[in-house]
C-alpha cells in the first residue's frame, strides 16, 4: 500500500500490510511467479491445444464448388432456335430469348424452394439424418444451413467483369463437385420441362383458337353451298319455265334467280356444286387447316438447351472451407496459454499481501 492510501486511511495500516513508495510493478516478481507456475500455463496451453485439434479434426467439413457462368450462345440455344423459326412460320409466341433464359436460370438456381428440394433427395441428407439422429426440426435447421451455402451472385457488383459466380458446398470435396454438376442439371431440366409447359399451353390455347375458327367457317360454307345450290336449282327452274337453254348476251345478272347461264349451264353449275369439295368452295378452309396441322408437328418434347455458357467450368476443391484446422489449433493454444497466465497473475495478484 502506498502513502497516499495511508493518508486517506487516516494512518492506520492493517495488520502484516507495509508501505511501498510508488504503485509500479514489479517486473521481475511477476516473472518469478510464472516461472514457479509455469506448469499450471504449460497443462492449460496443453489443454486448449488438445481441445483444438480435436475439433478441428471432427468439426464438420464444408468444401466448396465454384463456376463462373454468362449468357449462352448460339451453340447453346440451336434446339430453341430452331423451335423459334418454326414456331414464327405458325404464329406461335412465348419463345424467350438468350437474356431472358440465363436470368430465368439465374433466378431458379436462387430459389430457395429449389435448392431446399434438391437438398432433400441428397445422398448427404440421409446421410446427415441417418448418424446425427436429425428429427423434423433438426432436418430444417440443416437444410436452411446448407441452402445458404448454394448461391449465384453477380461475380463483379460493379458490372466491371462479366459473369455470374455460382457455388455449392457439401462435406467433401467430390460431394461438393457432383453436387454442383447436379443441382446445375436439376435446375436445367426444371427450366426445360417448364418451358416446355408453356409453349405446350400455348400451343393448345392457339389450337383451340384455330379449331374453333375451322369450326365457324365450315358452318359458314356449309350453309353458303346449300344456299348457293338452291338458288342455282331455282334459277334452272325458270330458265327452263323461260326456254333458254343457252347462256344470253348483253344480260344483266342482278336478279336473284339468274338465267343468263341457260337451263344448260345451270344445270353444269348445280352438278359441279353438288360434287365440290367444301375446302375448294371456301379456300380459307384449307388455309386453317394447314395451320392447323403445322403446329400440331411441333415437337416440343425434343427441346434441348443450356441457358448459360461456362467461363469457368466446375472443379473439385483443392482446400476447404471449413475449417481452417491450422488456424484452430493456434487460437486454441493462444487462448489457452492467456488463459493459465490470467490465472497465475490473478492468484499472484491476491497473494501479494500475505506475502508482504
């Protein structure tokens, strides 16, 4: 105890308590006092050493794929593209272009109903489930975990670099690769069969339209021939009533039953009406028909494409994630070695006035 806190004790001192001059440390006292516990720093360094390589040794492994994908070319959308020229040539819509399929897949990678689905067909699911005993609420909290772990975000924020960076991690590092390889092929082929969705939407949609207009213009035909072979009965009827069997000149045609023509041509017109076929009396039959059967030969099952091309391809991981073992270990002996030396110097600390 210095003198100032004498003073303001009123200078009384405890029993077996002296005076210092200064409040300084003193340097080679706490030295000397580590030293004699040296063991006790030394088996809490140990300790927490020990501690740390096995948790490095059993923590779980994250290994991490990465790729870098951007807008597919020509090479990659050929099966759209000639969908594309053969959808236009029939009137059909709803083809998307190479922008909208890569944001399309970009978006699907993203979605958290996907990857949590892909997560749950895993082999590493069952896995997980199977040696940690995972019950419902244990199974979602490892599913969120792992899907925050599949991501694709723009490589560069700025737009500066081309691309975007995907990544996938898993337990090992040929798991992380063949899921990556995987869950990019699910997303594709969920892509496909959408798509393929809804063109076949579409293509039914404008069926019904098309059929439906056949369906009009036929009962239009249909009606107009029987109206036509009528009047042509009619007006042979007054030819003959008339007596003209041959076609007249210099006759006007306006009235409704008209006998220009003669019993003769009537009769050649009302033979070729009763025998033409309906698609020959109304062309526009045959127009909608053609439609028709063009885009029932659309194949839409046979559509195939990429929505992205690779600017860096997939690969196995040549280092981990997690955890950085090194690292581990050497914080884990750090933090012991300044946990035995607290622990000296505080023993020391309330040990100093008995010992004085």
């Amino acid at each position: 105890m210095n003198k100032n806190e004498i003073n303001s004790m009123g200078g009384q001192l405890p029993s077996g308590w002296t005076v210092s001059d200064d409040d300084s440390l003193d340097l080679r006292e706490l030295c000397m006092a580590l030293w004699q516990r040296k063991w006790l720093i030394v088996a809490t360094t140990s300790l927490f050493a020990v501690v740390g390589i096995v948790y490095a040794l059993l923590a779980p492994q994250v290994w991490s794929t990465k790729a870098v994908i951007d807008l597919p070319q020509s090479k990659e959308l050929a099966s759209l593209n000639r969908l594309k020229l053969q959808a236009d040539l029939v009137g059909l819509s709803g083809i998307p272009s190479e922008q909208e399929v890569f944001n399309d897949f970009v978006q699907r990678f993203n979605a958290y109903d996907r990857r949590r689905d892909f997560l749950l067909a895993s082999d590493l699911f069952a896995q997980e489930v199977k040696e940690q005993a995972l019950d419902t609420k244990g199974q979602r909290r490892w599913v969120r975990k792992w899907a925050e772990l599949i991501q694709a975000e723009p490589v560069d924020k700025k737009k500066e670099l081309p691309g975007i960076a995907l990544s996938l991690s898993a337990d090992t590092a040929e798991n992380s690769l063949q899921m990556t390889q995987g869950y990019i092929n699910y997303v594709v082929e969920q892509q496909r069969e959408s798509l393929i969705e809804e063109l076949k939407a579409s293509q039914e949609h404008m069926l019904d339209s098309l059929e439906t207009q056949l369906k009009m213009v036929k009962e239009d035909a249909t009606l107009a021939l029987k109206r036509d072979v009528a009047n042509t009965e009619l007006s042979a009827e007054v030819a003959r009533a008339a007596g003209v069997s041959t076609p007249l000149e210099n006759y006007a045609d306006n009235d409704r039953f008209a006998i220009m023509l003669g019993t003769k041509g009537l009769e050649a017109r009302l033979k070729v009406l009763k025998s033409i076929d309906l698609t020959v009396y109304q062309p526009k039959l045959a127009e909608l028909q053609s439609k028709i059967d063009r885009l029932k030969a659309l194949k839409l099952d046979d559509l195939h494409f990429q929505p992205f091309i690779y600017l860096d391809a997939p690969e196995e991981p040549l280092t981990r994630d997690k955890p950085k073992r090194p690292l581990v270990v050497v914080l884990a002996t750090l933090l012991g070695g300044m946990l035995g030396i607290g622990i000296v110097l505080i023993q020391h600390a309330f040990r100093r006035p008995k010992m004085a």
